[in-house]
C-alpha cells in the first residue's frame, strides 16, 4: 500500500541503500546492478512497483517536473517510462487512475542489455487505501474475492498492454511485476498467456491476495496433527467430487499441463493474512501429492459452479512456482501492526541479510 509522505516516496531516502552504495554515490548514472543475483532481481522489481504507486500519487498531487518523486525509482535502474496505463471507468480524462506502467531498460551509454535483465518490466500497483479515490481498487479487490477480477476493465486494459508489447519483442525480455491488487493483475495477465498463448513471462508477485479459508482454519486448529487430518480428508472429498465432475477435473489436468512450465516467484509474509492462503496451498500441495494428487488440481468452488454449468479456475492453482517466504518480524510491534508491515512493498527491497526468506520451488510433475 503506498505512502503519501513524501519522505516514503523518496528513493533517496526510503530506496534499497545496499545497492545505492555500492559506488559510495547516490547517483542513478552509477548505479550497479548484478543481473544474475536473484536479490539484484527482486530489489529492481520491487522498486520499479513502487515507482508506479507514486506516479499515481504524482498525478494525484499535481508533482510535475523537478517535483515528482517517482522517476528515480525506476530511473536509477536504467529505466524509462514509456507507457502508462490507466483506468478507462472514469467520464473525465483528467480524472483517470495510473494502475500500471511499462518501462523500458535502457543501459549507460556504450553498454549492452546484461542478457539476465529485462528489456520491459511492465508493473501494477495495488491498493491505495489514502487515495481520494480508493473506492475504485476497493471494488476491484473484491472482485478479487469473487474470482471476477479477468472480467474487470482494468484487466483488460493490461492483457491488451502486454499483447500489443509482445507482438514486437521477445517474451523472453518481458518481465510482469505487482504487489497486491497489482500482483493479482500480474498474475491472471501471465497465468493467461502461459494457458493460453504458450508463452512463459517472468513473474515476480509481491503479496498476491489469495482468498482462502486457511487463516481461520490456522487459528481455530492450532495443532499441525489436526490441521493435517482435516486437509487430508478434505483432498479425498475432492478427489471424490472430482470422479463424479469427471469433465471438470480433466480439464484442469490439462490446465495444469499447459501452465506446468510457467513458475511465477511469489513473495509472501507468513504473518500476512492477504497471501497466507498461498503458503498453505503449496505446502498442503506438497503433502497430500503422493496420495491424492489429483485433488491438487482441484477447488470446491470451482466445481461447484462447474456443477451450475459454469467454468471458473481459480488463479491460485498453479502448478509450478517459486514461493519466497518471508518470516521477519517486529517482536516490539502487537498482531495488528506485524500483519500490516507483512503486507507492505518495502520489505522486498531490503537485501537478504536483513530479511529470513526461504525459498521453495513447487512443480507439477
């Protein structure tokens, strides 16, 4: 969620300072950057959402020129701003909401695009709960919640983005990048094209909301025994229904074929409550695959409406991913504020050293 202090905003002040001083200077032009270093990645990614959060509040606030706080994010990285995107519900052009952005990697002078870099990063920003117009992602993100989020305007305003960029580069040099609402965004535009197009986008998602009961269940089971008893025998419910909805659960088989080679990083906080849903679905995943694999594939949801003749996927059945679990937490700090900082952009920007991540990678073999 972004800031509208000004000092948040600053990258000078609030950016990734291990990568700023590495030259003993601040200044983007000698920026250093290890293309081939996972951390270098996610830092830029993060950063460059970021920067998107506050070209709309550059927009909001009337910060043009020398005032706007928003280029160095991207700039300092080589970057340049080519397109916005921008939501098309609004009567009065005046009044439209930056959501996205897509920019382009332009090295130094005399050097060459690093091959592990990308040439586009196209990024969406998430909820702005401070923003005089907050009702707008407000009612996005609960379409989020009932799983209409690729039927929204905004949705289709990035698949159209991304379409019109990739029929002119190579998918290799693309990069998708989003925290929140945005990673959600992020997520339906590459699960989308990977099932339907072929094409494999690097995806980096920074707190994806997934709607999911697990938190609840998390609080009321506090015991792992139980909590792996009841998930156990939920997976042979749905194996069950799914032998009944036999349609149904050969088509995500075969979903899931085509989605198998697309492994999106996804960065969660495990004291997030907005992506804890995602923790649990890979590491139950990850028990029960052995003995009830098909019911991985599966959701009660999905087949319910698939039962009232109505095909839906939920976008957290993935296949394949990189999930990156976070576990830094302020002991000095009550449940309320641990939950809300576990949510924030700015963790992802911080090296390794001052974070404890744990990575996991999850296919569907």
């Amino acid at each position: 969620m972004a800031s509208n202090v000004d000092l948040a905003d600053r990258f000078d002040i609030s950016g990734p300072t291990h990568i700023m001083s590495r030259s003993g200077v601040r200044r983007s032009s000698t920026m250093m950057i290890d293309w081939n270093n996972e951390e270098d990645r996610r830092c830029v990614a993060a950063c460059v959402v970021k920067g998107t959060y506050i070209l709309e509040n550059d927009r909001t606030m009337c910060r043009v020129h020398a005032e706007a706080l928003a280029p160095p994010w991207w700039e300092s990285f080589h970057f340049r701003l080519v397109d916005v995107l921008k939501e098309e519900a609004f009567r009065r052009k005046c009044d439209k909401l930056i959501f996205g952005a897509i920019y382009e990697h332009v090295p130094p002078a005399g050097g060459r695009r690093h091959p592990s870099a990308p040439q586009y990063i196209v990024a969406f920003r998430g909820t702005m709960l401070p923003h005089p117009k907050a009702i707008h992602d407000v009612v996005l993100d609960l379409k989020i919640i009932a799983n209409t989020l690729p039927d929204s305007k905004r949705s289709q305003r990035a698949h159209r983005a991304v379409d019109t960029l990739l029929a002119t580069i190579d998918s290799s040099a693309v990069w998708l990048a989003g925290h929140s609402l945005g990673a959600s965004l992020a997520l339906e535009v590459g699960r989308t094209m990977m099932a339907e197009r072929g094409i494999s986008l690097s995806t980096f998602l920074f707190n994806p909301p997934h709607v999911s009961s697990a938190p609840a269940i998390n609080k009321i089971l506090p015991c792992e025994g139980l909590r792996k008893e009841l998930y156990a025998k939920s997976a042979l419910v749905k194996a069950g229904l799914g032998m009944v909805l036999s349609p149904h659960r050969k088509k995500m088989e075969g979903l899931f074929e085509r989605l198998s080679s697309w492994a999106p990083n996804l960065y969660v906080h495990d004291r997030d409550i907005i992506c804890q849903g995602f923790i649990d679905y890979f590491e139950q995943r990850q028990q029960l695959e052995e003995r009830c694999k098909s019911a991985t594939t599966l959701s009660y949801r999905d087949m319910l409406f698939s039962a009232l003749g109505k095909e839906k996927e939920r976008p957290h059945l993935l296949p394949s991913a990189t999930l990156w679990k976070n576990s830094t937490m302020d002991r000095g700090a009550n449940l309320i504020q641990q939950s809300l900082a576990a949510h924030e952009l700015q963790q992802w920007w911080k090296p390794d050293a001052d974070l404890r991540l744990i990575a996991t990678c999850y296919s569907f073999a």
